[in-house]
C-alpha cells in the first residue's frame, strides 16, 4: 500500500489545519502489530457504539450537515472544490451465510442489494469544527457490491465526495444494513481524476460487523474503524478524541445484563461457573476468586443467571460467552472441531465397553496397550453406540463406511518411536524434568535435612524420611550430602507441601489415592541427573498416624516392582501439577486478566495495544472451552487427574502461595528455583546451575530476542520516564490489571511499577514471553510425553502395597504378579484413554496458527526503524532454529542428544500444522 513519506525520526502527531483540503495527515503513521488475517484478530478500531451515545449521524442528517459544512468550509477557504474518493471493502460472509439461501433473511438482502441499501459507510474527520468547536459531521455513502467470490470474499464499494476543509481522514464508520453479520478484512481509500489513480488511506480492520436489522438501540450495527496509526492519549487529533473515549466505554459495558454472542464487553467476574449444583449437588464446587480462602486471577464475564440452589454460583446454562472477536476463526473452528471429533472416537471404544464393564477396569496387559498404536482398536457397530450417537452423530457411521479397515489408531508418540522402554528407564524419568512437558517443577536443593513448611501438629514430622545415608550410597559414596549441597549437585521434585493438605480429602474419593512427594537428584560429572531417592508421605489421620515411605532404586525383586511404582506415583503428581499450574493457571488463567484489561482500558489507536493483540489471540475462547468441558464439574481433569474434584481448588492454593508476575520472567523463574544466579560475564546475565537444561538454554534465547524486540518497540513511543508515567491508558490498564483482574493480589509488593520505559519493557516482555514462549514449552510436548501413559500417567489408582498398616490381600495381589499390580496403579482404561484424546487435541497447532515474529503480524507502519527492529526479530528467531538444531545435534549434550532420546524442539519458533512437538504461537491459543 502507498503511504505518505515519513520521517522515521518523528512520533509526534499535529492536527492540520480545518481549512486544509489534505485527507491525509502529513505526520507519520505509527500503525504497528496487527493480525492480518485472523478472525478473531486486532482490527483497527473495533469500537462499537455505547449506549446513549451519538457516534454517528444518520444520513440525511449527515449529508445535510455535510453541505452546510462545506459551504462553510469553501467560503472561508476560498475554495469550492471537492475531492472525489472512492472506498473499496472487502467483506468475508460466514460459511453459515453463503449456505442459507433460502432462508428469508437472504431474500430481504437481496433486495437491500440491488437498490444499494446493504452497508452504509461514512468518513470522520481527524479535526474538530473551527468554528463550533465540535466532531465535524460524516461524509456518508452507501456501498454496493462489485464483487464475491466462492470462499465468502464480497466487495463492495462506495464514492464520496469530500469538501474542501475537511481535513485528514481519521476513520470510517460502517453500517450493516444485512441480516447477518460480516468480517471486514480492509478498507482502501483512493482519490483522482477517477477517484481511483491514487492510494489515500488503507484501514486493515479483521473485525465483525453485526446487522443493524434487530439490534437495539444500543447496538445499531455501527462500528468506527480508525486509520491504521497509533497514538499515545495526549497525542490523538482532536477530531478523534470522542470517537477513542466511545470506543473504550463500549468495551467496559456496565457490569449489568447478560452477554450476547456478537457483544464485544470485556468484564471481570470471579470463578463461579466452574460447578453445576443445580442438576446435581455432587457437582458443587466453590467460588474461586474474591475471597481469602481461594483467591484467584478473574475471568471474562458472561452474565448468565444465578444458580437457583446456591445464588453465588453462575448457572451454566447455554453457551459461555466470549467477545465476537476473540472466537476462534472458521478455519480454526472447523479443524479444532474436527480434530475433537476424531480424538472423541478414539475413546469411544473405552467409553463404549463401560457400559458393559467396569469403567475403572485397569489394563489387562502392556500388549493391549501397545495394541492403541500397533493394530488400532475395532469400531463399534452402530446399532450399539446408544448415547455415542449424540456425541458423534454419523461420523462413526461414515468412518465405517468409508475406505479403510474400521479400525482407530493413536498416532505413536514421538518418545515411543524413539525407545519403546525409555519410561522404565531412570535416566529418561530424571531427563524430562529438563527437557520434558513440566521443566518448571525441578528446583536445587540448598539445605538438608530436607523440611517441610506445614504445621508438625497436623501433618507430621516437619523433617524428611531422606536421610543422608541414603543419598550417599546412591551417589555410590562419591562425595557427602553436605559437599553435594556445596558445589550445587543436588535437586528436587518437591511436590510435598502443595498435595500433602488433599492427601485425605482425596482418598475419600473412589479408586484414587494421594500421597505428598519429594524426589531427589544428583548431577553427575556428565551434566545428566541421577535418580537417587523418591518420599512418599500422608499425614496423620483420626485412626492412624503419619506414613512415610522412602523408596529409592533397585534391581532386585520386589523393591524393583516399588521403584517402579513409587516413580508412577510422582509422575502423577508431576502430570498434575503441570496441568493445573504450570499450564491452566500460570499461563491460560493468569493471562485473561490482561486481555480484559487491555481491551476495556487501551484504545485500539494505542502503540501498546497494538504491540499486545497478537498475543492475545484465541486466548479467551480456549479458556471459556476449558470452564466449559476440561476444568468443570466432571470435566476431564476431574475425571482423569489425581486431585480430581479438588483440581481446581488445588490450583486455587497454588496460585496463592505460588504465583508472583515479577516471577513469571524466565529469568527470575530459574533464579527463584535455584536453577540459576545472576552473573553479568555470562551469557544472557545467567549461570546456569546445570549447564545442560535444555527448556533453559533454549528459553533464554527466545526471552533475550523477545525482549531486544519490545525495548527497541517501547523506545520508539515513550522516549523518558514522564512520557511512561504520563500515559493514561497505560497506567489505567496495569492498575486495573492489578486491582481487578488480578485483585486478590493487589496488595503485594512485587508487582512492578510502569514508570520507566525499562520498566514497561521488561512488564510486556514478561507477558509476551507467558503467552508465547511459556505456553508452548508447557503445551506442545504434551502428545509427545503423554501419550504414552505408563511414562506419564495422569493418576495412580493404588497405595503403595507397603504402606502401613500392611493389607495383606494388596501385599499378596503384588507379589504374586507385580506387573498387574502396576498396571492397576495406571489410569483405567477410560481414564487413559480420554486423556490421549486430549493430549492429542492440545498439542496439535491449527493451519491458522500465527507464530511468534512470523509474517502474520509484521508491523504495518512505515517507520523504518520499528520495521527494522521487527526484521531483526525474526531473523533472530530464524537463527536461534539453527543454534537450537545444532544443539541437538551435539553428543556431548546428553540430555538432548543421544540414543533413543527425543531431540528437545519445543522452543524452536515456527511449526507445520499438527502434532510436530514444535513452534512457539504468538499467543495461547490452544
């Protein structure tokens, strides 16, 4: 697109003249990160009309003033001139649109069509009225359709004529008169002798438009769309100052009401949706968020009605809504439904044959697991799905029907083609805390005797079981404890303190048990870890007192068979763990907060807005699908993970006494786990405490190149600490982030300030870095490592059969076939199975996918220096794909590198669609 030449050195933005005849402002255009192609993407200017306010004029209205205006305007001026322009708009029509012809909406607009009544556009003005002081009236026309195509692509066009003095073109107002609602991709302005041999102004705008027909008068089917430049607040051309402040009190809504489909309000609520107490008190669940007891970040709010039992919980009734343009896109809709299609009838089977069987049957053997990979499982006859049919209705059918054999498989996890044994292995156990699905869990050990922070009067000894003994023979007498903790050689699982208080609770629950863990490591001489200790613990109960059972490695019988199952015991907790912190909370769950916030408080003519869109995207409709079917009452992680109906409130006590925002730097994350120290000789400011850890030495590249970016970004707007400090938005969105969206920790003393163009730096960098980078370390390898579920299970089932007091029948099932007995401490079969479905659908990246320093969202404005920062950025990105390849290409690092070991590509920034165990998204989007 033409754009008027700039002057890279200049940000500020002066109002022209009102007696001016330019219709593009002269200063430069600062438009910067869009979504180009996306649905649910930034659009430029997605205001819709408040309530009770006046954005536009109608039209006869407008074109009344109009004259009057240019009357004006030509005998003050001394010109009587008018510019023809000419805009051409591009609309994409929901797939559901082009397929409902006979439908009598799609008569009416045919009609509106061909008399030219279907979208109805107007141009605002940069400038106020000289003379009232006031937005100068539109200049309106209806647009008519020029053009469509087979995908949903229409155009359509309208012609304006400009009067003299109307200044520059700031944005385009749009009115859709249809009776469906439709995308608007761009606007493209051009001026000349045929309205059309120059290009004015291009607006991207990748935003909805709801039909007038219907609406209130609240929601007209009005929507400003500004031109594509940011402004900071102090710098908006006054014309457009109304129109900003209108567009942000549109998106704060009044707190009242339900929401719609096609609102676009953005307003917090705490979690109460999570239960469903109405249809059954067993779904009961309490209200995260707003209280000391389960304090929690907040969500979107949808205003559904209260439960009629209990009036603070949310009904879950219909749909849970999400602003129209956070939805996923058709494309993404389409696949991500399709893909969860697929993965339903790989557990299809299992869920079938509980009909018939125990749904908590364990498997019979490790060859009938093999069996989900190898020779696929057989499909069910129709005539016996019974409910099925209502979940998959005829896809069952088709498959059966269709080419093929009618048999499902699970594709093969990466780690099980690599070594089909590598999950008995301890090497492989003690790898994956560096370079598995949770690298956030392991932490150095910087004191012994290992001690737990919980009340000795509730729950036991505060001293570990562990002893130094024992830790020294299995480091085969190399060095003491003491000297181990000297030099940094020893690190933990330490998942003892967070479990250890459910340990009761969730023994009540069926088939299911609990233990609080610790398990120690030793860093060899070759950089790898050495598995050398497991605790397994439960409190004191009425009847019984505190158990406490130290396991560590060996190859005799049956200790061999308790090794392997006190090793599925922290594996289950590590699953757990993972899912509901490392995952839920600090990514999907911490991050909504800031995309309400930026939403309700940052105009969409902001440079900071602009630089965030990108890593919001999708964000908050895979949320409102995981309220609404993975963390609920009887979701999947209830059903399938060992905390159970505990999950969520498990998640609220991490968040607690876990979550700090200046600790979700990766810096700060690996200093806070002892995983590193500042030293400024070494690269990135960090030493590493083991040099070989993968997620480390890969994510530090990627945190440096994001934050390169961002300063260089920042420093482009806000040149000292006044002009951070001065930003209204910007101090109304982090004072909002932290007094509302994250409000039950308002009070703490670590949150940053936003008063130096540093701090705002390392502040977006930090959130960009958990959206993106955090995310897709924690997300992707989720197939990948558990798929497979004896190297991952998401549950152990059973006790430890030594656990005092001794069951004698358990002790005896064990030592007659310890094998069953370990394969009943798995998930069941329903349970293992719904969780590869997922794990499946989770880690899988759609074709929509748009990645962190990709093309999709390459700063649209003409400033050499930020598109030159941005070129650099992801020439970086393409760079470290390089270093990361060499990487695992290198031998001397063990724990990425060497037989049957899988290559550690999780911060490698771009994918393929699919489950590729790669790619870094720009934001949570899955």
């Amino acid at each position: 697109m033409l754009r008027p030449q700039l002057k890279p050195s200049s940000f500020s933005h002066t109002a022209t003249s009102s007696s001016s005849t330019q219709l593009f402002p002269s200063s430069p255009c600062t438009s910067l990160v869009r979504q180009p192609s996306s649905i649910a993407g930034a659009a430029a200017g997605r205001t819709r009309r408040a309530p009770g306010v006046n954005v536009v004029r109608c039209a006869s209205e407008a074109a009344s003033s109009r004259r009057s205006d240019s009357s004006s305007a030509s005998s003050s001026s001394g010109m009587a001139a008018v510019v023809r322009v000419k805009a051409v708009a591009t609309f994409k029509v929901p797939v559901g649109g082009l397929l409902s012809s006979l439908k009598p909406s799609n008569a009416i607009n045919g009609v509106k069509e061909l008399i030219g009544r279907s979208l109805f556009l107007e141009l605002v003005s940069s400038e106020l009225d000289a003379k009232t002081g006031k937005e100068k009236a539109t200049v309106p026309s209806y647009a008519h359709k020029v053009d469509d195509d087979d995908h949903g692509v229409v155009t359509y066009e309208a012609d304006f004529d400009v009067p003299a003095g109307f200044g520059p073109i700031g944005a385009v107002v749009v009115t859709n008169h249809l009776h469906q609602e439709m995308l608007l991709e761009d606007v493209n302005l051009t001026a000349g002798a045929a309205a059309g041999n120059s290009t004015l102004l291009s607006i991207r705008c990748n935003s909805w438009v709801q039909p007038k027909s219907g609406k209130d008068d609240a929601t007209p089917g009005q929507r400003v769309f500004f031109a594509n430049k940011t402004y900071l607040p102090g710098q908006t051309p006054a014309g457009l100052k109304g129109y900003r402040e209108r567009g942000l009190q549109e998106k704060r809504g009044n707190g009242t009401g339900r929401r719609e489909d096609d609102d676009s309000v953005y307003d917090y609520d705490v979690y109460n949706d999570l239960g469903d107490v109405d249809s059954n008190s067993e779904n009961a669940r309490p209200v995260l968020g707003g209280s000391k007891q389960f304090p929690y970040p907040r969500r979107c709010r949808t205003g559904r009605p209260p439960s009629k039992k209990d009036p603070k919980l949310e009904t879950r009734s219909g749909g849970v809504y999400v602003p129209r343009d956070e939805k996923f896109s058709e494309v993404k809709n389409a696949q991500f439904s399709i893909k969860t299609v697929t993965s339903v009838l790989h557990a299809a089977v299992p869920v079938l044959q509980s009909a018939f069987i125990d749904r908590n049957q364990a498997f019979p053997s490790f060859f009938v697991i093999d069996k989900l990979f190898e020779d696929g499982v057989a499909l069910p006859s129709v005539e016996k799905l019974g409910f099925l049919k209502s979940i998959v209705p005829r896809v069952l059918e088709l498959l059966r029907d269709g080419p093929g054999d009618g048999l499902l498989h699970f594709d093969t996890p990466a780690n099980v083609q690599k070594d089909k044994f590598a999950w008995l292995r301890d090497e492989e156990f003690a790898r994956e805390t560096l370079a598995g699905v949770n690298p956030y869990a392991i932490e150095l050990v910087r004191e012994f005797p290992l001690k737990s922070k919980l009340d000795p009067a509730v729950y036991g000894p505060a001293e570990s079981a562990i002893t130094a003994d024992v830790l020294e023979a299995q480091m085969r007498r190399v060095m003491t404890v003491a000297e181990a903790i000297k030099q940094k050689r020893l690190f933990m699982l330490d998942f003892h303190d967070l479990f250890l208080p459910y340990v009761h609770k969730i023994r009540t629950l069926d088939h299911t048990t609990m233990y609080g863990s610790r398990t120690v490591f030793f860093l060899t001489s070759d950089g790898t870890l050495r598995l050398l200790a497991i605790e397994l613990t439960r409190p004191a109960s009425p009847s019984q007192p505190p158990g406490r059972e130290g396991v560590h490695p060996a190859t005799a019988t049956p200790e061999s068979w308790l090794w392997r199952m006190a090793k599925s015991h922290v594996r289950a907790h590590d699953a757990g763990h993972h899912e509901l912190i490392t995952h839920w909370l600090r990514t999907h769950c911490a991050v909504e907060p800031y995309i309400i916030a930026a939403n309700r408080q940052l105009s969409e003519m902001h440079p900071i807005y602009q630089l965030m869109r990108p890593h919001f995207r999708y964000t908050m409709a895979i949320n409102a699908l995981a309220r609404s079917r993975l963390i609920s009452a009887g979701g999947v992680i209830e059903s399938s993970f060992s905390p159970q109906k505990y999950s969520m409130e498990l998640s609220s006590v991490a968040y607690d006494k876990l979550w700090r925002f200046d600790m979700e730097a990766l810096p700060a994350d690996l200093v806070r786990r002892g995983m590193a120290e500042e030293d400024p000789t070494a690269e990135h400011g960090l030493r590493l405490a083991i040099k070989d850890y993968p997620f480390a030495n890969d994510g530090l590249l990627i945190w440096d190149a994001i934050k390169s970016w961002v300063q260089a970004y920042v420093a482009r707007f806000y040149p000292d600490a006044g002009s951070v400090a001065g930003d209204t938005e910007l101090q109304a969105f982090w004072t909002e982030v932290r007094t509302k969206g994250h409000g039950d920790k308002k009070d703490e003393p670590w949150w940053p300030k936003l008063d130096t163009p540093e701090s705002l730096a390392y502040t977006l960098t930090t959130i960009i870095w958990v959206a993106a980078a955090h995310h897709a370390a924690v997300n992707f390898g989720q197939y990948d490592f558990g798929g497979y579920f004896p190297n991952r299970p998401s549950i152990a089932r059973t006790k430890m059969p030594v656990e005092e007091p001794v069951d004698a029948a358990a002790m005896a099932k064990f030592l007659d076939n310890p094998d069953q007995a370990l394969r009943d401490c798995f998930p069941s079969q329903v349970q293992a199975t719904v969780v590869m479905a997922v794990l499946d659908v989770l880690s899988t990246h759609s074709q929509d996918e748009e990645y962190l320093g990709g093309p999709e969202t390459r700063p649209w404005n003409n400033d050499a220096a930020v598109q030159a920062a941005y070129a650099g950025f992801t020439a970086r990105l393409k760079e470290i794909e390089g270093v990361i390849d060499g990487r695992n290409k290198d031998r001397s690092l063990k724990n990425r590198c060497g037989a049957g070991i899988l290559p550690y590509q999780l911060m490698k920034p771009f994918s393929g669609e699919g489950v590729t165990g790669m790619g870094i998204p720009n934001s949570t989007s899955i």
